[in-house]
C-alpha cells in the first residue's frame, strides 16, 4: 500500500501536531502474525511505527524485512539500523535497499554490545558510530557514497537519531544532541521518560535546536519489571511511587493503562511528541491513547 504524500511521517514533522510513534520488536523466526496483529490495532493511531534492530543485541528476524511489512500494511515504518551488525558497506547497501522498498524513515543508532544478548560469543563490528552512520545517510541523499563515488539515483530519508533527557551530565549531552543534528538528524526520539522535571530541562535547550523531540514513554508491566530495569537497564530509573502502584493493585494491565496514560498526559506541551515502547502490550496502546485524549 502506498500511502499518500500527505501521510507520511516526515510531513508532519514540525507542524505543530502532537505525534506518535511505537516499536515492534521482529520476531524470533518467521512468523509475524503478532506483529500483524499489533500494526491492525494502532493503524490510524499512530504515525509510525519503528522496527527495532536487534535490540537488547537479540537475534531476531531481519529489522528491514519487517519494515516492509509494516509499509505494506499502510503505516509508514521507521527502521532502526544499528552500527553493530555491519560494516560500512553493509550498512549504506541496507540504507538503499530500504529506500527502494520505500522506506524513508531511519533512526541511526550504535547498538547495544553482543555480549548483552543471547549471542555473547558474537563479534560485534562497529566499523563507525551513530554519528558517522548519519552522515552517510545525508550523503547517499545528495548522491554520493561514504568514498565519494557518484550514486546512479538517490535516496530520500528523514534521518532520526536517540536522546536521553535524563543524562547525568546534560552538557555533554547537549553537545551530543548538536553533532547529531549536525549529521543530519531532523526528529529525535527519547529514553524512556518518568522524570517529567527532567524532560522539561532538557526541552528547555533542545527546542533551541528546533528539531522534534518525541519522549519516550515505557509501558511498565509489574513491580518486579520495574525493579529489574532500574537494577539492569542504564537510563532507566522508574520511580517509588510508580513501584507501589504496582504493588497496590490487583490488575497490573489496567495500572499500566493508568500509569501510561498519566505520563503521556504529563509529556504534552512538553515534548512534540511520545514514542511508545509497549514491550508485547501493544493491544493496550488504543486504550492509552484514549484515556490520554490524544487520539
């Protein structure tokens, strides 16, 4: 399915809608019948939805093939490609493909180390970072590859890129923030956001930048979920309250509509945007969107 001009997720950046965006995470083999399932729930909720690169370094099914199917079913997909899997011929070869099926939406990350995953003997290539991988991109669109060689025919992406608010040094941050724009990031999306004072400091700078910031936003599924990422997972920090919300309640998929929907409702007028990272609940997303008024 082709989806008109007007329809595409680069055209509403920066027109002042409230946008939002959810990962899938490829399956473990063949079978997309859940992620299927989750594009038909939030198709005409959501503006895109991004295809996780073998995030957490788990093997999964391959991020473009996804994409594709995301595309044909009338979303407009944003693919992660990460910088650990492939050198750069692999990656501005995968950068092409994408753009041949259509694909415009990129978000350029560093990946996350093998020895995380459920591979740890694998050997991670990291043949250039996040930053650099950017500005190839911008390249290929100007018709040149990372060598300088002539393209017969160029792509056309919107380039997006990964921010945390909740850095410990915003400084540094802020610097990072600036050479990604300057690679020819032109949306970012955030960490998981629960810190809304946080996100508020970092908007106070970024907006200086004039590119869209959509805050992440974590679907938190239990007690025991949100204990585990605060101990194993940098740049997440759920707070006590939120905790014992958890532990209170007796149905742990209506607190996590709740819960969700409270920061979504916090985030706006904050951030351009929220990037849902639903974590296999993507069928509670419509409800969270509704109790939040956003769509």
């Amino acid at each position: 399915m082709t989806l008109a001009e007007h329809e595409r997720f680069e055209q509403k950046l920066g027109k002042g809608r409230f946008l939002v965006t959810m990962e899938v995470n490829p399956p473990k083999g063949t079978d997309l019948t859940e992620i299927e399932g989750a594009i038909a729930r939030v198709k005409g909720l959501v503006d895109a939805i991004n295809v996780t690169d073998g995030s957490g370094a788990i093997m999964r099914d391959c991020s473009l093939a996804v994409a594709k199917a995301v595309w044909d079913a009338g979303v407009d997909p944003i693919l992660q490609m990460t910088c650990r899997d492939r050198n750069r011929l692999a990656l501005q070869a995968d950068l092409l493909g994408a753009a041949m099926l259509g694909i415009r939406n990129v978000l350029l990350l560093t990946g996350d180390d093998p020895k995380a995953g459920d591979h740890p003997d694998a050997k991670p290539v990291f043949d250039i970072n996040s930053a650099t991988l950017m500005q190839v991109a911008r390249g290929l669109t100007q018709g040149k590859d990372m060598a300088g060689k002539e393209l017969r025919g160029a792509p056309r992406f919107c380039i997006g890129a990964a921010a945390d608010p909740g850095a410990k040094d915003l400084d540094v941050e802020m610097q990072k923030f600036k050479a990604k724009i300057d690679g020819g990031s032109q949306f970012f999306q955030t960490q998981a956001v629960f810190d809304i004072a946080s996100l508020k400091q970092f908007m106070d700078r970024a907006r200086a930048f004039g590119k869209p910031v959509l805050a992440g936003l974590l679907l938190v599924k239990s007690a025991k979920m949100a204990r585990y990422m605060n101990e194993h997972v940098w740049g997440i920090h759920v707070p006590d309250e939120l905790i014992s919300r958890f532990e209170r309640s007796g149905d742990a998929r209506r607190e996590c509509v709740a819960v969700a929907a409270q920061l979504l409702n916090d985030v706006r007028g904050v951030a351009d945007g929220v990037h849902l990272y639903a974590l296999g609940w993507e069928d509670l997303v419509p409800q969270i969107l509704k109790d939040a008024g956003v769509r």
